[in-house]
C-alpha cells in the first residue's frame, strides 16, 4: 500500500530479473545466439529501467539506458554478442545489483562513489555506440532520442502518425502505491504525449468517493518511434489492474470508432482528440461515424479484440499466457512464506527438549507397569517423531540454488584463466538444512576454482591428449546413508601421484619407503602445508590450502576425499550429514557408558564371535575390521558373556564397532560437546537420555579412519 | 493540512491546500472538502501551498468540482502551486477547472498569466 511497500515489490522483482538476466548471459553461446535469449536479456534491463523510472530513481535509469541501448543494438544485428560483450554486460548486470542494494539499503539518491564504478563500465559501454559500423548510427539515434525524453510539444503536428492508448486503471492502484501520473510522466521519456484526456465520469460526488481508489482513466494520443512492446511494458507494473489498449498508428479507422464506441465516457471529446492529434482526420471520422450508426454492432469484447487485425490472436494469447504465468508465479509465492531463521532454530530447540523429555516419560512409564500409560507415551512418541521431522523438513532446501551460482563463478573463474570451460550440475533436488548449505558455499567455491585452475589442463595439452577443447566441472548431489554426497568433479589432468608421494616424503608426512594406496596418496593434498607441492602451488593468490576445505568441513561433522585417475580427471568428495540437530540414534552400552551410533550408518548387528587376538571378524566369507569400544575409550570391568558387533558402513568402508549391549534405537538431540573436549578424538556430541544418563555420540567417519589406520598391512 | 477561513462578506468558503495533496492524506482531504461543499457557500481553494500533488489529489479536486456543480455552486482555484501546475499540465485539466493559472515568479507574482481553453 504505501510507498516502501511498492519499492520493496519493485527491488524484490529487480533482482529476480537480474538473476533472470545473468541466467541468460551466462546461457549465450557466442557461435550463435539465439534471439529469444537476446530479448529475455534485454527485456530484463528494461523492465528494471522502466520501474526505476517510476520510483524516480534516476541514476538507476540512466545506467540502465546505456545497457539496455547496446542490447537493442545487439537486437538488431548491428553489435556482435561475443564473450567480451557478455562478460562486459554481466559487470554491468552486477553494478546495476550494487545500485539496487543500495537503494534497498536506503539510499535513494545516488551515490558518487557508485558513480564511480559505473563510469567505465559506461565508457566500455559507449565504446559499443561508437563503433563504426554503418547501420549502427541510425539505431543510436534513436536510443539517443530516448534520452532527451520529457520535453512535450503542446499541439502536436497533425503528422497522423500518433499512437493513441487507452487506459482505465483499476481502482486499487493507487493502494498499491503506484501513481497513474508517474506512469504518463514514464511514458513522456519515451515519445510525445501530443494529446491527453483525462477521463473524470467514473469519479464519484465527493460524499461517495473513496479517496483511496483510482477512478481514472486517459486517452492518450502519443508520438513515439518505440514499438508496440516497448509501450506497454511502460504499464508493466500495472498490466493486471488496469485496461490498456494501445493501437498502432495507421491502423484502420474502425479500431478508432471500436475505441470511441467503448469508451464510456466522453465520446465527442475522444473523436476530438483523435482529430486534434491529427491522429485521424475529422472526414474519416464523420464518414466512419455515419456508417457505424446504420449497422447494429453488438459484439462482445473479445470478437472486437480478434478482430483488431489478423496478427493479434497470437498477441492476445501471448498476452494472456504471460498474465497467467504472472498469476501463477504469484500464487506460487503466496503459498510460502518466510520465516525469521531464528524462530525456527528456537523451534527445533523446542522439539529437541520434547524429544528428551517424551523419553524420560516413557521410562517412568515403563517402571510404574501401568500398560494404559505406556500405550499413551508410545503413541506420543510416535507423534513428537513425526513433529521432529517435519520441524527438520521445514529447514531443507534443494541444493539446485547453490549449484546455480557456481554458474557464474564457472563463467567468472574461466574468463580468468582463459580457459573454456562449462559447468554440468545433477542431483540439484538433493536436499540438505539450510545452515549446512550456508557453510558449504565457501568450501565448494574453493573445489571448484581450485579444479578449474589445477584440474583442467591448457588447451593444448587437452588437445594433445584427445579431450575435448571444452573443460567440463561437474557437480552432483546424492544422498547416501544418512549423509549428503557432493562431488566436484573435472576432467582434467588428475592429480600426478608420484609428485605427490614425493612431496609428501620431502614434507615429512610420509615415510620413505613406506607403502601407500593412491587414495592414501591423494588425500595427502588435504593435509596441511602441503599446499607447496606442485599440483596445489599457485592457490591464485587466495591463500587458502585444501586443508582448510578439509578442516571447515570437519567442522560441519563431514568428510572430504578424492578420487583421481592421472589423465583423466579428479573428483572431490565432500560428505555431510542432513541434519546438524537432530538424528535417529542406536543406543548401545559398554560397561557402565553408553553410546549413541547414528542408525543411518548401521547395516546391521551380529554377535560376536572371533578368534582371540585378532582384530578383525569374519562376516558372511569377508574380512570385517573391528574396534573394540571397551579398549578404545578404556571403559573399566569385563566384557560381558555374549558381546555383540554393530556393523556400520562409511564411505564405502565396512567397519565393526564391538559392544556388551544393544539397547535400541533412540531419538538424539545432539548437543555439541564442550570446547574442552574438541581434541577428543571419535566423539562427535552428546546427548541426554530420558534417565537424565549422558551418552556419546560416536563419530563413525573418525572410527573409520582409525580401522584404515591401523589397518595391517598384508 | 488546511485551514478554512469564512468571510461571510464575499459569501465564499476559503479552503487553504498546504503541504502534500496525496493518496497518504487523502482520507483527510475528503473529509476537509466534504466538510467545505457542505456550507452553502461557493467554494475556493487556495492550492499555493501545496507541495505535491498525485492522482488521488486531483481525482478528489474534480469529484469537489463536480459535487460543486451538482449543488450549482461555483468551485474555484486560485494560487496554483508549481507542482499542481506541473500535475494539470501533464493531465490536460487546466482547460476542465477553467481557472486562471498564475504562473509563480520569483520577482512578482502576476506577470505571465494567461488562461488556457
């Protein structure tokens, strides 16, 4: 309704195009360039001109004009769309977002360190106009007629070639915050209001007015050399409240007479202003007239409309189609919404002390025997778990978004190096809580620019060695047992092992001599200070190694691999746990401690049973390596009789977790350990039992590499 | 946002516009000039002090001419501030309310009159 509203609607929507406009950029193949997608493009900077205009924010126009000038040119033919232009275009797109932040931040005027920026991105701009090619000077000329704009010429030359609009806003735009005279005023920069006509005769006496509806209209005869889209996209924020007729000039007189016979109001004084504007002439009109009251016409609406001329249908349908995609994109919206991130934290809090607080119920249920209150607690548990999950689901996101944006990085990072090189994304419905997407961006920013800088080999080299002259980064999400999946991959030159072995020999990492996997091998890259050997040398100047990508994502409970065939490509492995709260747990004991292993990664439990002295079980013909909890974390007293082997899986490892008792699974609210505890190896958190005991929760992907650790050696 | 004056000697409500004539006062402006067209008095707003003016304002002027002319009253405008000015000339109104525009000079109001219609 008021002012701000309508500002925010217009930045909300500005950086929806923007996004739009940067999509379409970065999908341009400068071989050939498809017109649909120079028209989204251009389209984009002129509707945020247009609006911009409407909120009076000049400076936003005025930059949006020298773009939208070179896209017209591009429109017509006479400027190339080459990867230049298109990186040129994007810094604009981006300036054009920095202006809008800075108006959603309040700064309305302009500013002129923004200025500043702006002025060579213009001047490269100019650089387009100026070029010498023949046709381009006609096409200038009449993006520098739109610049002159506002002056109006009283009486207007009775050229006839006017356009005449018709306009009935909907009496809710004025509550929506537009004024119908800012969008003549917008309309004034794009030609010569020759004639106006203020329609009045829907305005009501004023003791039944209601003076926050709109109940005006406008005939308006307007000279202008913009096109029939153009024009209307001037009422673009209106278009679904307000009726716009916009007919061409030349058209057939009939059009004029339909207009006259449809307007409600003030038909003597719409045949006068057609006249006056010399947009028809005052015989026409007479002749017109006259022949029109000897028929009976009682068409509806819409035959008049086809009827206007054989190319309209597929306008009107065109027209009517991008309404509903408006509504339904609207819809779409309203169906969401947005909640305070705080809120939602302080919910899952919530339905983590209910969960606890629902266990401690069951066991006192459990220990009074009283079977109608043990049905009761089962049934609420049942329940609490389904309001956990959905409190958990309310906090998932498609990671599409995130993947999205490494578009542009691709795109950015490419222009760089001078190497081609395009993104391929899969998996993007995968979904991950949304505070784990927050952190993963930077890590997966790093991946990526590090694969395109080391990964991808110069052009001649991938031609030397048969590969396609285009670089390819992939980027896959899958879930897998209870944990997120996310590869960044290239097909460039894999990592060189023996460079690596060496470094890490000379680094002190490795034992000379020793024998190492090449998974082993690989993995070295992550370790810290190694960020000096030759693959992972010239970090492009950001300073940060891979050890910090394999320490922030520790830091989120996951692990990071890779896997790297020499010649033929490398691909990183970042996995993550869904959830940072709360997980479904399988709780054992080991003397008087118990654990918490997170069920996900469970395959199944088997008794135990081994020859003594060895470390590992034999599970269905298949070694099983195991650890023994009691001697891990020194838990005091004899194993009992019967001990029992939990089988959990972590990246594609089997390993054995040996315990006195199973007791089931069991909803974990995790909560982080202490920081004293931080050097505490294998322990991921803790969690509250209903008996008020504390449980540790294990940290499966550390156990794992302790097994692979002391793994012997055959 | 306005002040009315009645000299009973010249039988005429004098409304004086100030400020902002938009759609945030509009809900006041009706009020005020309801109040005004109630009086059996012909009416004359002075627009010299308002600062801007939107639709919702001129839609409220014409619905007050209007009313005016249904209760065969006389509605005048007088002292037209730029930003009404600016307002008429992009609508085509002045010739509709038919009063003489002034237009303001910073040496003396007066010169560079002229009435359009």
């Amino acid at each position: 309704m008021s002012f701000d509203h309508a500002l925010q609607t217009f930045i909300v929507e500005s950086r929806e195009l923007l996004e739009e406009m940067e999509s379409a950029l970065l999908g341009v193949d400068p071989a050939q360039v498809e017109p649909d997608t120079v028209n989204a493009i251009f389209r984009a900077a002129h509707t945020i001109k247009g609006s911009a205009g409407l909120f009076g924010l000049d400076h936003i126009v005025a930059f949006t004009h020298v773009v939208e000038g070179v896209l017209d040119a591009v429109r017509n033919g006479t400027v190339k769309l080459d990867a230049n232009l298109i990186a040129l275009l994007l810094s604009c797109r981006d300036h054009i977002e920095a202006l809008m932040n800075a108006v959603a931040a309040g700064q309305v005027d302009e500013d002129p360190a923004m200025a500043e920026q702006g002025a060579p991105l213009l001047n490269l701009l100019q650089a387009y106009f100026s070029a010498p090619k023949p046709s381009a000077g006609t096409q200038m000329v009449t993006g520098a007629e739109d610049v002159q704009s506002v002056e109006r010429i009283e009486s207007g030359s009775a050229s006839g070639d006017n356009w005449h609009i018709s306009l009935r806003f909907g009496s809710d735009v004025l509550r929506n915050g537009m004024d119908p005279m800012s969008f003549l005023r917008y309309l004034g920069t794009l030609g010569t209001i020759v004639d106006i006509l203020t329609l009045h005769g829907a305005i009501p006496a004023t003791e039944e007015i209601d003076p926050e509806a709109c109940y005006l209209g406008f005939e308006i005869a307007f000279k202008s050399s913009a096109n029939k889209a153009a024009i209307e996209s001037v009422f673009e924020f209106v278009r679904d409240d307000c009726r716009i007729r916009i007919v061409a000039p030349h058209s057939h007189i009939s059009e004029y007479i339909r207009l006259i016979q449809e307007s409600p109001d003030g038909h003597a004084r719409l045949g006068e202003i057609l006249v006056n504007a010399g947009t028809i002439t005052a015989n026409e009109l007479a002749s017109a007239l006259q022949s029109q009251s000897n028929e009976t016409p009682s068409q509806p609406l819409g035959a008049i409309l086809i009827a206007q001329g054989a190319a309209l249908p597929p306008v009107v349908e065109a027209a009517l189609a991008k309404q509903n995609q408006v509504r339904e994109a609207k819809n779409s919206e309203s169906r969401s919404i947005r909640v305070d991130a705080e809120k939602l934290d302080y919910l899952i809090n919530l339905v983590g002390e209910l969960i606890i607080t629902t266990a401690s119920a069951n066991l006192i249920a459990r220990r009074a025997k009283n079977t109608a209150l043990q049905d009761c607690t089962s049934t609420l548990s049942a329940l609490v778990e389904d309001v956990r999950d959905s409190a958990l689901q309310l906090r998932m996101v498609k990671i599409g978004a995130t993947f999205n944006r490494f578009q542009r990085v691709v795109h950015d990072v490419s222009r760089e190096l001078g190497k081609d090189i395009g993104l391929a994304t899969s998996g993007e419905d995968t979904e991950l809580d949304k505070t784990v997407v927050e952190k993963i961006t930077d890590p997966l920013t790093h991946l990526v620019r590090n694969a395109m800088d080391h990964g991808i080999e110069p052009l001649d080299v991938r031609t030397a060695r048969g590969k396609p002259a285009k670089g390819t980064i992939r980027l896959n999400a899958y879930h897998d047992s209870g944990t997120i999946v996310i590869e960044v991959g290239d097909d460039g030159g894999g990592l060189k092992r023996d460079k690596i072995l060496a470094k890490g020999i000379e680094r002190g990492l490795v034992e000379p001599g020793r024998h190492l996997s090449d998974d082993e091998i690989h993995n070295l890259i992550f370790e810290p200070g190694f960020s000096t050997a030759e693959q992972v040398t010239n970090l492009s100047g950001r300073g940060v190694g891979m050890d910090v990508v394999k320490r922030n994502i520790t830091a989120l409970r996951g692990s990071v691999g890779v896997r790297s065939v020499e010649g033929a490509g490398t691909t990183v492995t970042v996995r993550l746990p869904l959830t940072l709260a709360i997980i479904n747990g399988f709780l054992v004991e080991v003397g008087k401690s118990m654990y918490v292993v997170p069920v996900d990664m469970i395959e199944e439990c088997v008794e135990f049973s081994t020859e003594s002295g060895h470390d590992y079980a034999n599970l269905r013909g298949q070694v099983l390596p195991f650890i023994r909890l009691r001697a891990l974390f020194d838990v005091e007293g004899e194993p009992t009789r019967r001990q029992n082997i939990v089988v959990v899986k972590h990246a594609g490892q089997r390993i054995g977790l040996v315990v006195d008792t199973l007791l089931g699974e069991f909803q974990t609210v995790i909560k982080p350990l202490n920081k004293m505890f931080n050097q505490v190896k294998c322990i991921s958190g803790s969690t509250i039992l209903g008996s008020g005991h504390v449980a540790l929760i294990l940290d499966v992907p550390a156990l794992a590499q302790q097994t692979s650790e002391a793994a012997p050696t055959p | 946002m306005t002040s009315e004056k009645n000299s009973a000697s010249e039988a005429a409500c004098r409304l004086r516009m100030e400020n902002e004539m938009t759609i945030y006062h509009a809900v006041e402006l009706k009020q005020t000039l309801l109040a005004a067209l109630e009086k059996p008095h012909s009416l004359e707003i002075d627009l010299s002090a308002v600062t801007e003016i939107d639709s919702a304002g001129i839609q409220l002027l014409i619905s007050a001419k209007e009313s005016a002319k249904l209760q065969r009253k006389d509605m005048h405008l007088v002292g037209h501030s730029a930003a009404v000015i600016e307002a008429f000339e992009l609508l085509k109104l002045v010739g509709y309310f038919g009063d003489p525009l002034i237009i303001p000079s910073p040496l003396q109001s007066g010169t560079g009159r002229f009435s359009s219609n």
